[in-house]
C-alpha cells in the first residue's frame, strides 16, 4: 500500500469518544475547507460502527451545511432511528465548533437475493494508455499557477485517469457527460467495509464540474464558485477499488444558480456497482462583472 494511501485509510480510522459519537481527522487538499467526499466518508464509517457486522450500507444521502474547518478534527454524533428484522437506519450529525456542518441519513440491509437488472456500462475504451492526473497536470506546469496545480501534481491516494481530459484554462463547450476511470494507488485490505468507505469519498471527485462543461467554463475559471449542497448514493453491489472503476457523470439540469448531477460507477466486466445524485452551487461572476 502507498503511503499516501496508508493515510486515507487512517482518515477513515475513527476515534471512538463514546457509543456513538467518534471523532475523526481533518486532510487539507488544497481547496481552503475540508472536502466533502472526506466527510462522507467518515461519516458513512461512524455509522456502520453502530450496526450489525452482517448488515451492509445500501444508501445515503447526506446535506452539506457549513465548510469544514481542515485546521480541527470532525466529531461524528450517530443517532440509532432503527433496527428493524432487515434493515437499519441510521442518522449522523459532524461538528466543528459546537455546530452541524453537516447531515446524512443512510440505510443498511441484511444480504438478501432478489429480482436483479441494471443498465448498460457505457462502450468505452479501457484505462489502458490513459493519462492520469497527475501526468495532466504535469503539461500544465508553466501555463497556470502553481498553486492551482500543488494537489493535482502530488501522489493522489486514487489513481484518476479521464477519458476526455478538459483544458482548464481553454474549456471548450461539451456535452454534460464526464467519464472517468479510477482506482486505489496501491493495494487494499479485502475489507468490503472500507472499500465503500473510499468509494463514498472519491464520489465527491469529478461529479459537479461536470454541469461546467457545456457552458465553456472550468473549475479554474476566475469568477467560477462551486459548492456542494447534497449528496445521496445507492450500493447496488460489492466494490473493490483495487481494480479499476469507471465513474460516469451526466448533468441533466442547470438553473437557478444550481446545478444537478447523475452518476454511475461500473466495473470492468460491465457490473453497475453504485448510482448517485448530486446538486450543487455554481455560479460565475467573471472578473470584469465584479465591483
């Protein structure tokens, strides 16, 4: 394992200060507050301490209220709303400095067999060949500001590599589709816990920018402020972040200063693993409009 992932996985790794409020740490990844997916993350883990080892998550949906303050920990309070003969619901509460900066309900099922249908993984080429990230922005050293790069050019603990890579500083207008493979930087603990533990956090990743991309505009756009506002995903099946996991994003609406974002992950083999929904703010104010 990496030791940049060695270290997302003791984010992950939470502080139990009493039955059924944890405490966990803050990683600054450059963006000025702490990252969503971190906080999904963690709460989704302080969640499933308070249920039964055979019940496995099935969703969550989740409101984000404040910006995390990366400089202090997260303190996870989890409220037990039931335990019924199949399923489990849970209620968790994050807090910093004596106030919620945000919510999420989420949901856990015995293992059960039933009906079974799914659509279509996209026909795409494979992560084979592809750029990643990391590699992206090293063309991009000399073109845009260092600092805009500092996270993008560092050992990342998930591997990204994009089918259609975006030119940050000339988007071009595109269709609201975004397509991107993903693993884990090393090799994982087959523990199915903490691979959707790390699914929830990566789903953050590469999801609202994509209702930028049919307007011309990118995430290092000045004048460009995006925001999260609610997240919800739904596991359909095991994850293993040790292989490789194709993220499908699709923005289907933009309006009122929001933008709304669907998205798939599926497997190598076709297999769809995990559905989520997204709404966010996005709004642009472009230098020459300000003041």
């Amino acid at each position: 394992m990496s030791a940049v992932l060695e270290q997302l996985v003791e984010l992950h790794n939470l502080e139990t200060i009493e039955q059924g409020l944890y405490r966990g740490q803050s990683q600054d990844l450059g963006f000025g507050h702490v990252f969503g997916g971190q906080v999904i993350g963690q709460a989704l883990a302080a969640a499933k301490r308070t249920v039964e080892a055979s019940r496995g998550i099935t969703s969550l949906h989740t409101y984000f209220l404040l910006p995390g303050d990366v400089s202090l920990p997260i303190v996870y309070d989890v409220e037990v709303i039931r335990d019924g003969g199949s399923f489990s619901t849970r209620r968790v509460k994050a807090i910093q400095k004596g106030r919620p900066i945000f919510y999420m309900t989420c949901s856990f099922q015995e293992p059960e067999e039933g009906f079974e249908h799914q659509t279509q993984m996209p026909e795409v080429n494979g992560p084979e060949g592809l750029l990643n990230s990391q590699q992206l922005a090293q063309a991009m050293v000399g073109k845009v500001p260092a600092r805009s790069l500092a996270m993008w050019l560092a050992e990342g603990p998930i591997e990204m590599r994009p089918l259609n890579p975006v030119n940050p500083v000339k988007p071009e207008k595109l269709p609201a589709v975004n397509r991107v493979w993903f693993r884990a930087n090393g090799t994982l603990p087959d523990d199915p816990r903490l691979h959707k533990y790390l699914l929830a956090y990566v789903s953050d990743f590469n999801f609202l920018t994509t209702t930028l991309l049919p307007h011309g505009v990118g995430f290092m756009t000045p004048g460009v402020r995006m925001a999260t506002i609610d997240h919800s995903m739904w596991y359909h099946r095991d994850v293993n972040l040790n292989d490789w996991i194709l993220f499908e994003s699709e923005s289907t609406s933009a309006s009122g200063g929001r933008g709304l974002v669907h998205g798939k992950f599926y497997d190598p083999q076709g297999k769809l693993l995990v559905s989520a929904s997204q709404e966010g703010l996005i709004r642009f104010n472009p230098p020459e409009s300000q003041g």
